[in-house]
C-alpha cells in the first residue's frame, strides 16, 4: 500500500520530464546530460576558437599573396624556392597548437575511458573536508560525485541485437536469483502497420504521441545521480550503443565486452540510436533512456522483478521530479 501511495502521489506531482532528442536545423550539440559531455562540448568550443583563428589567418594570407604578388603588382618576380624561416615557422607552429591540443585532449579521453574508482572519489572527498580544503574540493566535485560514490555501481550489460536490445541488470534479482532481463524494441520500422503491431503487443494507444524513430516498447530506466556502469556485447554482428546527450558511445562487439560509465543528474528522457550499420533495419534499432528519481526507479524495479513488464514501464511513463521523491521518503 505505501509503494502504491507514493506511485499515484509521484504521479500527481510529476513535472514536465525533459527529453533530449534531435531537432530540425539545429547547429550545436545537444544538451549535455553528463560531466563527460560537458567536458566533450568545452572541449569542442576551445577547438572551434583554434580553427576559427587559423581559417582567419589562412585567409588573410592567401588575400595578402594574391594581391601583393599578382602579375600588376610584382612585373619582376624574384625567382627562389626556399626559405628556412618560413620552412622551420609553418613546421614548429602547427606542431605546438597540436601539443596544446593534445594537453587538453587526452585528460577527456582518461575521464570517460576510465571507470572510476568509487571508493578512491568518497575517500578524497571526505580527507579534503577534513583538511578544511574548501576550494579543492568544489573543484575535486566539479568531475567527481562523492554522494553518487557512496552507493556504488548500477551495473547494466546492454546486447545488440538484430534489431534491439537486451538489457541486463546484474545485481537486482528476483526471488529466484535471476537477473532482470528485457528486450527493447523500436516500435517504428517503417511501415503502414507500425501502429497497429504496437497497440496488439503492449495495448497501449499512445502510438502517434511517441518521437519517430526514437521510441521503444521497453525503454532502459536508471536512477538520477547514480554512477552507471555499463557493459557492451552483441548477438550477431557489431552494433554501437549512442546516446548523444550522454556524450557516450561504445561499441557492441560479438564476443567482446566492452565498458564505460556515465552519471546522470537531470531526470528526464533520453534518446539514441545504433551508430554502427548492422543490416536492413539499423534505422530502427532506437535507446531510449528514462531517468528517473531512486524511488521511482525502486518500484519499477520491484515491478520488474515481479515481471509485470507493463506496468512497470507505465510506472515511468510520468517522471517525478527530486523534490517530490524527497518529500516521500522524508514522511516514510
């Protein structure tokens, strides 16, 4: 009775959910959802200062020699091939804007290659605050989540599939010590009886409400502000598990596992698609990731494990906002 109360009194107090999906002539990335897309999109305008400074240079240069030393201009052009200055400037300059690059490239590529060490993160951050370190450690914060730290790993193997996914969550079980584990399917694939196919196999008739090409059946739900361990496999050939808000793309490799993490703090609806060309209907092979409070994400679970699929997915369907959830758990 008390999971059902909060259920129908999250659902009442649930707020508009963001969803990040793409949108018609947009220029820039998607908002980031992550620190690693944050750091990827920083990353990114630096990039476009550097190239925008050197297209301007190029530019004038190529005014600068056509004008100075057209045929009108230059009736007696001097006649060399070499110039030793300009050889070693037009070498040493391009190296270094490179090696700047680099010093800026590679601490992205460790932050999100590496799975972080949650007992490290918890660890600095509580020695920082005893040593009354409190500028280091908003800064220590900025990249790292000492409170996500403490609760450990959501883990999650994700397969690929011809044409879906299989999610896996390792460590939430049900009674008799399986794993809970659900295929997600596109539920667009091009053709005229895409709508009634949906509606015979979940009875659902929310149909032509859902973003095209983007929404499941089943979709993948996490726990807002929780450390998301993933890993990827395939079934058949290679598939790309892409979330473009998350900034994370893995590969789905058969016979291979491959791991990542992310950490999302907004709850909200997260779209992506198969990045990797794996048959006929790689344009239908949608992710969509619903993020959600810990509680919310707690009776879905209990849901899952009861494997009562439907309504577990319709538990998700309206996300509560944190304020919400917290005033739950605060009266229970």
């Amino acid at each position: 009775m008390r999971h059902l109360i909060a259920a129908l009194s999250a659902m009442l107090f649930a707020s508009p959910a963001f969803a990040a999906l793409p949108e018609d002539g947009a220029i820039n990335f998607q908002p980031a959802a992550t620190r690693i897309a944050e750091r990827i999109h920083e990353f990114h305008f630096v990039l476009l200062w550097i190239i925008t400074l050197i297209t301007a240079l190029v530019t004038v240069l190529l005014v600068w020699v056509m004008v100075r030393y057209s045929s009108a201009a230059n009736k007696t052009p001097r006649k060399f091939s070499h110039n030793t200055t300009v050889e070693v400037i037009w070498t040493v300059v391009p190296a270094l804007i490179l090696v700047g690059i680099a010093s800026l490239s590679f601490p992205n590529l460790y932050y999100q290659g590496v799975t972080p060490n949650l007992g490290q993160i918890a660890a600095t951050s509580k020695a920082l605050l005893a040593e009354g370190k409190t500028a280091e450690h908003l800064e220590y914060t900025k990249n790292h989540f000492p409170d996500a730290a403490e609760k450990g790993f959501v883990n999650i193997k994700m397969q690929g599939n011809q044409w879906n996914w299989t999610y896996t969550y390792m460590d939430i079980k049900d009674d008799s010590d399986t794993a809970i584990e659900f295929v997600s399917n596109g539920i667009h694939k091009g053709r005229p009886s895409d709508k009634a196919n949906y509606e015979a196999a979940t009875g659902r008739t929310d149909f032509d409400s859902q973003p095209t090409n983007y929404a499941v059946d089943y979709p993948m739900v996490i726990p807002a502000g929780r450390y998301i361990r993933y890993y990827t496999a395939a079934a058949d050939v290679i598939h790309s598990w892409t979330v473009p808000s998350f900034s994370v793309k893995t590969d789905a490799i058969p016979g291979r596992l491959n791991e990542g993490w992310f950490l999302v703090e907004q709850p909200g609806v997260y779209y992506g698609q198969c990045s990797e060309l794996c048959g006929i209907d790689h344009a239908f092979m949608p992710i969509e990731v619903r993020v959600v409070p810990q509680g919310q994400f707690d009776r879905w679970a209990e849901l899952m494990k009861a494997g009562d699929f439907d309504a577990a997915a319709a538990s998700v369907r309206q996300i509560a906002s944190i304020e919400s959830e917290t005033k739950f758990a605060s009266t229970n």
